[in-house]
C-alpha cells in the first residue's frame, strides 16, 4: 500500500511518525513522509522518503514572541499564535502536500496535521487516519491532555467535555488556514464551523495512539477502533558513535542527571541555567545539559558539567540517574523506556498531563511548573531522583515493560487491516 504521513512540529513532534515510516517500509509498504524542509535532514537519515514543504517549524518555536507566550504559558494565546502561522503557512502545505499525496493510497496524520490531511483524503477521495501521541478522544477516564489542568475533583462527564473544548480551541484557531488550504487550492467547500471531528472521513477508520498501555492503559469507555499501540521509538543507526568526550565524561564518576528542555524557547536561559547550576551544586550532582533550541549556554562550565547539542535519548538517557525535562511526550517516552526517574518541568499544553502521570505512577517526584521553577524545587526534586530506591525499582520495572511492546507493530496490523 502506497502511504502518506503528515507530520508537523517540532523534532519531538515527529519522531514518531518516522519510526512509523520506517517499520511500515520494512513490512513492504510504500511510504512518503510530508513535512517542513527543516526535518528532510532527519527524515532522510533514517531512509525515509521525504517530501518537503516550504517552512521552517523551528523558526515559529525560536521567534521572541513564542519565547514570550511559553514563558507565561498561556495555553489559548499560544494556540493562537499557531493559528496566525498556519494561516500564514496554509497554501504552501495545501499545495506540497496534494502534490506529496498524488498516488497514494492513505494518508495518516497526527495533531500537526490533521485538518490538512483530511481535506487531502477528502479531495483525492483516499481513506484517512488519524494518530496522535496524546489522548484526544473524549473519555471519562481523565480529561483532555491539551486542555488546561483542572482541579483534581474534576471527573466523569467534565472529563468529557474537556475534550470537546480542547477540539474547539484547536479548531478554531485553526480553522482560517483550513478554509485558505479547501477554497484557494483544494477546490473544497470549507468544513463546518464545529470542524472535521463528526466528519464521515474523520471517523471511519481506526485511531492509532502511539503511547505505552502501560503508561495510560486505554480507557474503558474506549471502543475497537481507538488503538493504544505502545510508543514508536525512533532509535538511532547500528553505525551511531557518540563522541569521545561524551564516553570520557560518563566514565569519569558517578552517572549524571541529564537536563534538557527540547524546544521550548526561553525568555532568559541564563536565569534558567543559575537556577540548574545553583540546584547540581547543592546536590553536588554531575549534570549532562541539552541546548537544544531552548538557547541554554554558559562559559566557564565546572568539569562536573557536560554541555551538548544533540544526542539519542534511547543511548543516552539508560547511562543517566535522571532525567529533568519539559514534559514533552517524547522525552517523557524515552525516559521512561529507560527505567530512570524523571523530573518534569512543563511549560504547557500536554506537558502538565505527562509530568503528573510521571508523578502518579510513582517514577518521578510531582513535576514542577515552570513558573514555580526554583534552585529549591529543582535540588529537591533531584535528591528525591536519586536516592529514592523504590522509586528507582518503579521506574526500572515500568521501563522493562515498555521495552517489551512493540507499538510499531501493533500498528501495522492495524494498518494492515485497511489493505
């Protein structure tokens, strides 16, 4: 079967759909992995077929006014922002992505590409798909990952509906770009005002949630055609080398806690970066810290300290005795595939769910808003991390568990099943 994927977002984001892409290759399909022309390099590392789309999705996360709005995290602001540049972005990926789709046979699409996706099926009258890495069918079991957290008596049919307006707040700030993208280049009537979500399209096949059921077993109220597949892990190449310094450093003491905030742009990483240092100096804690896109720097690092760019979470993070982060469903992933504790800092949107679900299933202490983001907080977290044994044997057991599905497969017969 010849298959499209639609992908959006950052590094993180779309992962995931590129170790899809990759496993449904090996099974024999044919697969196009569509995205923004700053992801080809990633895409094409790992031998996908990538067609590009004009833009650059880490232009929109390192802009100053995101850095802005990710500070406050104001959850309906940011997505307002996204809406303004995907209206902006609208023809260019209607144009490149019903060229992208031309031939092929399903078109799959998470958050990031959604609402493109199911126009492209609906004008080229192919099956659609969606896949998400966060909840997004409304259940009673907990509410909406995207939504903003809410008091803890909260449950049952609110649950619900917080669903229902997570969906309307995507929607709408979303829903100019979608009608640029159906009227100027689909030649499609424009969706309703509720949007696509009761759409026959939008409905009639499986949804595939790559996510661990042993991380959010699958809600009762669930039916068969929402899938909980187990987490699509993009892991390095056999012929990866990781630096020699990297090695050196690891090898030289006790193993170090990793820090790393993935694409969240900060006002002022250097108050960030006080805060971390002031936090591994009272712990006296050796730290490994990611720049990443967040703009994280420092001169005149202690030797206690090792700062990088870039480097597989699936390599690294089983060499580490913690990890501190963004809350960022992939990083969570990785950390908790690696069996060790986790510290999460979340900044919004499905950030504040992941980091209480770490918390919740015992394997990291509760995380801590970013607002709240102290050398206090962060020391204490950290000594929690690392000297509670039980909480250790939760995360390394939790992690056993993760290592032994194989949601990449699981997906594919889902798949499969439409072939």
């Amino acid at each position: 079967m010849q298959i499209a994927i639609i992908a959006s977002g950052s590094r993180g984001d779309v992962e995931p759909y590129i170790a899809l892409s990759k496993g449904l290759r090996r099974a024999g399909h044919g697969v196009r992995f569509v995205a923004h022309e700053n992801l080809g390099s990633l895409a094409q590392a790992h031998g996908v077929e990538f067609w590009p789309i004009e833009g650059n999705s880490q232009d929109v996360a390192q802009s100053a006014e995101m850095r802005e709005l990710l500070d406050k995290g104001n959850f309906l602001a940011i997505m307002k922002k996204m809406g303004r540049d995907a209206q902006d972005n609208a023809l260019a990926f209607a144009k490149g992505g019903l060229a992208a789709c031309e031939g092929m046979e399903l078109i799959i699409a998470g958050l990031g590409g959604s609402f493109i996706g199911v126009a492209l099926a609906e004008k080229l009258n192919i099956p659609f798909m969606q896949s998400y890495y966060v909840p997004f069918s409304p259940t009673r079991a907990y509410p909406n990952a995207l939504f903003p957290q809410m008091p803890s008596f909260v449950n049952g049919s609110m649950n619900r509906v917080s669903y229902r307006l997570a969906q309307q707040m995507m929607w709408q700030g979303f829903r100019g770009a979608d009608t640029v993208a159906r009227r100027q280049v689909l030649g499609l009537p424009k969706s309703s005002f509720w949007g696509p979500y009761s759409s026959a399209r939008f409905k009639q096949h499986p949804v595939l949630y790559c996510y661990s059921p042993s991380v959010l077993p699958k809600p009762a109220d669930w039916d068969e055609r929402l899938r909980v597949t187990g987490y699509w892990f993009l892991d390095p190449d056999e012929d990866w080398t990781p630096p020699a310094d990297l090695v050196q450093f690891l090898e030289a003491g006790a193993p170090p806690v990793f820090i790393g905030f993935g694409s969240m742009s900060l006002r002022d990483p250097a108050a960030m970066m006080q805060i971390i240092l002031q936090a591994l100096g009272r712990t006296q804690q050796r730290a490994i810290i990611l720049s990443g896109w967040g703009g994280l720097h420092a001169a005149d690092l202690p030797d206690t300290i090792y700062m990088l760019d870039s480097v597989p979470f699936a390599w690294l993070f089983p060499r580490v005795a913690a990890v501190v982060h963004h809350g960022g469903a992939g990083t969570t992933a990785a950390g908790l595939r690696a069996g060790v504790p986790s510290i999460v800092v979340p900044f919004f949107g499905d950030q504040p769910f992941w980091g209480q679900r770490v918390a919740n299933l015992g394997v990291g202490p509760q995380p801590i808003p970013r607002k709240q983001f102290t050398a206090d907080r962060l020391a204490q977290a950290i000594q929690i991390a690392v000297t509670d044994q039980a909480m250790q044997q939760r995360a390394a057991d939790l992690g056993a568990r993760i290592r032994s599905e194989d949601g990449i497969a699981r997906a594919i017969e889902v798949i499969d099943q439409l072939a």
